[in-house]
C-alpha cells in the first residue's frame, strides 16, 4: 500500500488564459472600518441563534476590493524527450532546445493607494510580464520593485489614474489563536473567493517554507491561486500573506500558512525606500530549550532559547547579553527558538532598538539591542587564483555573517570558501567544488584570503601541495601532486 504524499505546497495556480475579477462592491456599504482607530476587540461566543446568523459582508465589503488577482508569464526550458539518444544526436545533430510560454495566476494585496501591492515571490520568480486584475476587472501592467526569496515576498507597482482601494496592516500584534479571519483570493483562477475559519496556531517556525519561518497557522480553506492574498481579521485589517498549504491531495485541507504582517510591513518599506532590504542581525546563536535544560535553569516549563554563541562585538554582544542567557521574549512576544527570534529580530529597521526578555541566575532582565546590519561584506570578499598551485582556476570567497546571511550560510561559519571552478583549470582537474570551504594549505591554517593569498604565493610553483577542505560537513585531506 503506497503511502500518501504529504506536502508545504505554495499556492501558485496552474495556468490560465483569461483574468477572473469581481463586479464592483456597492457603493452603499454598511459600516466603515476606521483602520487603526478601531477600539481593542472585545471576544466572546454567539450566545443566541441571532449572533450565530450575524454576517460577514461589512468586512468583506470594506476588504475585498484592496485584494487582486496577479497574472505573471515566463518561458521555461523543456528537456527534449530525445536527450542523451545515440541515434537521434547521430542522424539528427542532437535534439535541440525548446521553450515553453507559462502562464501562472495568483493574488495581491493594494498596500498603498498610489498602486503598491504586495503579493509572493513564487508567484513572480522568473516572469518576465507582470499583469495585475483589480476587483472592479480594471486590468494594469506591473513594474517588480522588490523579489525576495527568502521571506517569499514581493512587491509591485501599477500606475492607476485614480487612488485605489487600500488594505490597512493590523498593527496591533494582537492576533490569538480562535480568532475569525477571511481569506481573501482567487483559487482556481475562478474568481475572487472568500473564505472563513479562525487562527489555528501562531509562530509556527517548523514549516520551512522560507529563512524567516514564522508563520500564522489557518483553517480557512486555501487553494492553488490563493498565493499573495490577503488574511483578514474582523476589522478588515491584513494579519498576513496566505503562502502554503499542507496537504496530501494539493487541495485545501485546513492547514494554511500566512506570513505575518509585521514582516509583510518591512519588505514592503523596503521597496518604497529603494528596493533594498537590510536585515538586522542579532549576533546570537540559540538554541531551544530541552526539559533537561528548563530543570537546570529553574525554568517551570521547557521555554524560551538559550544564547549558544556570541559573534565578537556583535549587537547582541555590546548591548550586554551573554552564553548561557535564556532568552523569553523579543519585544514582549515569547520566543521558543533561534526562528522565532530571528523573525522578531528582522521586523525591526535598521537604527531601531528590540527589547530582549532574557533570564540570568534566575532573575528576568530586559536588554535594549540596536538593530544593525550583519558585519562584513554581503557580496564577499573575492580572490581569483592564477600561479601553479592547485587552486589556480577557483575563486575563493571570505565568509562573513552578511555573505553567509545573505547565501543561506550557516552565519557564524569562518574562514574561505570556494566560490566557483573554471572548467579545465588545475582546480577543476584537482576536483575543488563550489562551496569547499579551505581549511589549510601545505600544513598551513587558512583564516582569510590574507592567508590564503599568502600560502599561494609563497609556495607558488611545488610540485607537492597538502591540502584539507571541508564539504558537506566532512574533512578531507590529500596531497595534490601538479
């Protein structure tokens, strides 16, 4: 009996030939949600069949024409079904490369009156024409002002002659689990669609989806086409971007995942002030923390994470935190492990402070950690190696927390990596690979390209070069003989 195929799939719909759109909302909508100026939510259940019939439209009205439908095309490769046959290549040159023209539909949220709209990078990564469908079915091309793979978020730019409807953040950060929200989309490509259910679970960091993984959990149903749209809360506020769903069938089966608004917000800055996120590092390593661990700090429960490692004269340094520190909070909201801190950490802007909860021989202190750009250079560092040595043909990269942060490297590696091999050079013929990391050469310890550079030129020439490098994981040594 075969086993069924569980999956995080992103909710990119299959292709489509037309755009789908709603008529107009009426222009006698009930009750208009002040954004931002409504009083604090009062919860409680229905107590009569009259509450129980109580509707949803008011906040659908107010909502839904901030939401739209994005149409993106790209050309892909297609594999020739005849590669790698002998006697096709013989009698016909080989098979040749053919292209094919994708379509794929998926949903925006309008942010900015001025036409700025943030909807998912898997909704964008590689098109090369962008089409945004408002509700009213006004159809506009999009300027990409922001793509970034690692929140999965993107951000784009139409040019209305009019402002448009808007969807106000949820800045509370107030959002619990049972809260009625709407997700607000278009599934299927067969038009805008609202659905309902509550938050299932908040800071979900397990789902690894992107590098921020900090997700709220939803049973409202969500579908393929749904990517981009909005979750809203009973105030018609955005608490989050609908990305993924888990399922075993690729359909709805009420495990939905949205990336917060707090994250949403920045990504969304970042466009408008230049089209350049800079994340603030924390300089800390974390690690959770295990039953053993609560019992030895005095802890009632396993919670927060502990402090592993500290980057020298990093932020989190400076401001005071040490090994050992157990951090609870970030800005009041209770952390679990080194992705919900991250997450935390990132919605901050560069120059802002964070207030870190920590526990410390059993006392709770609150420390103020600015929030600043990783140290080193984000592009790297580069060395391209010539002379007679076994690396002439590689360019070396020196590893930093920004290169390493911005390449998905562990961010506290060290040292010198290999960054690329030119075919048929030493390098090549030897076997070096991109991400080799240069341990040592000719017994010699590699720190940076300072000494790398050095050990190459010193020894340029020998016929016999030891050398150790770590891939994967694992060391490796050998004499290279030139």
């Amino acid at each position: 009996m075969l086993r069924p195929v569980i999956a995080f799939i992103l909710l990119t719909g299959a292709s489509f030939s037309a755009a789908c759109g709603q008529e107009p909302p009426s222009d006698t909508a009930s009750a208009q949600l002040a954004a931002g100026a409504a009083p604090e939510a009062v919860r409680a259940a229905p107590e009569s069949q009259a509450q129980i019939q109580l509707s949803f439209a008011p906040v659908v009205r107010e909502a839904a024409p901030a939401v739209v439908n994005v149409y993106s095309r790209r050309v892909i490769a297609q594999r020739s079904p005849f590669a790698g046959d002998p006697f096709f290549e013989r009698f016909f040159g080989g098979p040749q490369p053919r292209q094919r023209e994708v379509n794929s539909l998926g949903s925006g949220v309008i942010v900015d009156a001025s036409g700025v709209i943030v909807t998912n990078n898997h909704v964008v990564a590689g098109a090369r024409d962008l089409r945004v469908v408002l509700s009213d079915r006004r159809e506009f091309a999009a300027e990409l002002l922001l793509a970034d793979e690692r929140t999965d978020l993107a951000v784009l730019k139409i040019d209305a002659d009019e402002p448009l409807p808007v969807m106000a953040f949820d800045d509370s950060g107030t959002a619990e689990v049972g809260d009625l929200v709407l997700a607000i989309g278009n599934p299927f490509g067969v038009g805008q669609t609202v659905t309902s259910g509550i938050v299932s679970a908040l800071a979900r960091t397990d789902v690894g989806i992107t590098d921020y993984a900090f997700f709220i959990q939803t049973d409202a149903a969500v579908n393929p086409g749904n990517s981009g749209g909005a979750l809203v809360n009973m105030r018609g506020e955005l608490i989050g971007v609908n990305t993924a769903i888990f399922s075993r069938s690729g359909g709805s089966q009420g495990i939905g995942f949205a990336i917060p608004a707090e994250m949403v917000r920045t990504v969304v800055a970042a466009a408008e002030d230049g089209g350049r996120i800079v994340r603030p590092w924390l300089g800390a390593r974390l690690q959770a923390v295990t039953s053993d661990l609560a019992q030895s700090f005095g802890l009632d429960r396993p919670r927060g994470a502990v402090v592993a490692e500290l980057w020298p004269d990093a932020a989190a340094e400076r401001a005071g935190l040490r090994r050992g520190d157990v951090v609870l909070a970030v800005d009041g909201v209770q952390v679990n492990d080194e992705n919900g801190a991250r997450f935390r950490f990132a919605t901050r802007s560069i120059g802002q402070d964070a207030r870190v909860t920590v526990l410390r021989d059993g006392d709770e202190l609150t420390l103020t950690v600015p929030a600043e750009a990783a140290p080193g250079d984000p592009e790297g560092r580069r060395l391209q190696v010539e002379g007679r040595n076994p690396l002439q043909g590689a360019e070396l990269v020196q590893l930093s927390p920004a290169f390493n942060e911005e390449n998905g490297l562990d961010p506290f590696a060290r040292g010198v990596l290999v960054f690329s091999v030119t075919p048929r050079t030493n390098a090549g013929f030897v076997g070096f690979q991109p991400g080799d990391r240069v341990l040592s050469l000719m017994g010699e310890s590699v720190e940076d390209l300072s000494d790398a550079s050095d050990i190459l030129r010193r020894h340029d020439g020998a016929v016999r070069w030891p050398v150790e490098i770590e891939r994967r994981g694992d060391r490796i040594r050998r004499e290279v003989r030139l």
